[in-house]
C-alpha cells in the first residue's frame, strides 16, 4: 500500500538525501498557537511531522515533553481535537505526512475503531504507540493496518537480533530507532553505534530508519543523519516552546518564530548530507 509516508521517503531517496522528522506536542501551549506551528513546520523544512498526543503519564518521554503535554492538557487539549488539529492541516497541506505519537490509553478510552475512522478520515498517515508491544497487535496494530494507517514500531539498542523480526513484523511506514538507552532528550546519542545499529535493522528490513531520542542541534542532526534514513528532533523543539512563553505560560511573539528558526536550521544541517 502507497502512503503519504511511503511517498514521502521514496522521494527522499530519489533526491539523495535524508530527511527531517519533527515531533511537536498537540496543544502547546495552547490549541491556537500550537496549530500555527503545525502549519509552519513543512515551510520551515520538516518532512515528516509527528504530532504528540498529550497524556498524564508518557512512559517513554523526558521532562520536556512530560511538561509540554502537561501544558496542553492544562488548556483543554483532547484526543478530538488533536485529530481536528490534522484535519484543519490537511485543508492546506495534503503531502505532508502526519504521524500520531502517544500513548493506547487515550486511544482505548476514544474508542479504537472510532479513533482510526476519525483519524483516516482527518488525514493522519500513522501511528506509534509506545507502549502497545508486538503481543498486543491484535489490540490497535491490525486494525490500524487494516484502516490504511501505517503502524511504526520501534527498536532500540536493546532489541537483539532474535527480537528484531517480531518487532518489524507488522511494521509500516518506517522504523524508528531509538538510538539511547532512557527516555526521550535525557542523553546524546553516538552517531557511530547508530549507523551501525541502523545497518544491523535494514539487514532484516526494507523499510527506511528513523533515528530520534536524544538528537537536540543541527550538528547533532547531520551527524547522525549521515547514519539514517531520516532523523527524529522533539525534545528541542518543545524545549524552545516553554522558552519562549511568558511568565504566565502564554505564547509569545517569539513562539512561532523560534520554533519555525530551529527547524529550519535543523533542516539546512539534513539536508547537507549528499548521498
């Protein structure tokens, strides 16, 4: 099955180049400003956006984007109105593909067959749900595979080769490595071991590579872009988010325009690598 997603890296392969992910929470700080981000995001140099579904307890993320999810939920941010956010998205935007990045509970408490009608219907391209393993496909994997949504799994340094085919079984989109040990913006990852951990996965594995947790500058990024079909930047981008908001926690002049400049350096740093 062809998907934006699909798309989007086969382009990305034609050009010689790999891409940028950005992870920007669903919200934050507040529904008006966080859609204007979402808008800006291609213009600014993303390829592929994945938009975080705020939860009270994200397992697998660190305290920016723990606080940025907590900013959203703080100004009512919900599971419909992040999928409206996609659908106001792609009034404007229909290439751009939209990844959903959470957590099942909001999910199971949506309704799983009424949360992948609504999220195909709003135009949303995938899913990564962190904490639902390989054992539990029959829970939202298949369904979502069914629904023409690519579910994306990931791997991580401690995913070992006999592991590695039952994580990539049901796999689609792509494969996001998580290149620390720990959770998201606590450590720098080395870009040697991951273009080695990336070789390792494509040698099961047609799908491209993702690389995110841990990745913060644009020499960070080209580093381990050098390594990987694409790189993945959240933590920072939420990081200038909270920077940038007043004493009262409001969006400013500067939210926007610094979310849109780093970005964009992150992009210029990508995109540098010829292959």
């Amino acid at each position: 099955m062809t998907t934006r997603i699909s798309t989007r890296f086969a382009a990305l392969k034609e050009e010689g180049r790999p891409g940028l992910v950005t992870f920007v929470t669903a919200g934050d700080p507040d529904g008006e400003t966080s859609l204007a981000i979402l808008k800006a995001l291609p213009g600014a140099g993303a390829d592929v956006i994945e938009l975080g579904i705020p939860f009270t307890d994200p397992m697998a993320d660190g305290p920016a984007i723990q606080a940025a999810g907590l900013r959203a939920l703080k100004a009512g941010q919900t599971l419909a109105k992040t999928i409206e956010m996609v659908r106001v998205f792609r009034t404007e935007d229909t290439t751009t593909p939209v990844v959903l990045m959470g957590y099942f509970n909001p999910i199971y408490v949506y309704g799983v067959d009424r949360f992948l009608t609504d999220a195909r219907a709003a135009g949303v391209d995938g899913l990564i749900v962190v904490d639902l393993p390989p054992e539990e496909d029959d829970e939202l994997c298949l369904p979502a595979l069914n629904a023409g949504l690519d579910f994306i799994r990931l791997a991580t340094p401690t995913t070992d080769d006999k592991r590695l085919p039952t994580v990539l079984e049901h796999t689609a989109g792509f494969v996001y490595y998580v290149s620390i040990t720990g959770i998201t913006g606590s450590a720098t990852p080395d870009a040697d071991l991951v273009a080695a951990a990336v070789a390792r996965i494509k040698s099961h594995t047609d799908l491209p590579v993702a690389v995110g947790f841990g990745v913060r500058t644009p020499e960070q990024a080209k580093a381990i872009a050098a390594g990987a079909d694409a790189v993945v930047v959240g933590s920072a981008l939420v990081e200038v988010v909270r920077r940038t908001l007043d004493a009262e926690g409001h969006a400013t002049a500067n939210t926007l325009p610094g979310v849109e400049a780093l970005v964009s350096e992150l992009a210029e740093a990508v995109r540098s690598i010829k292959r």
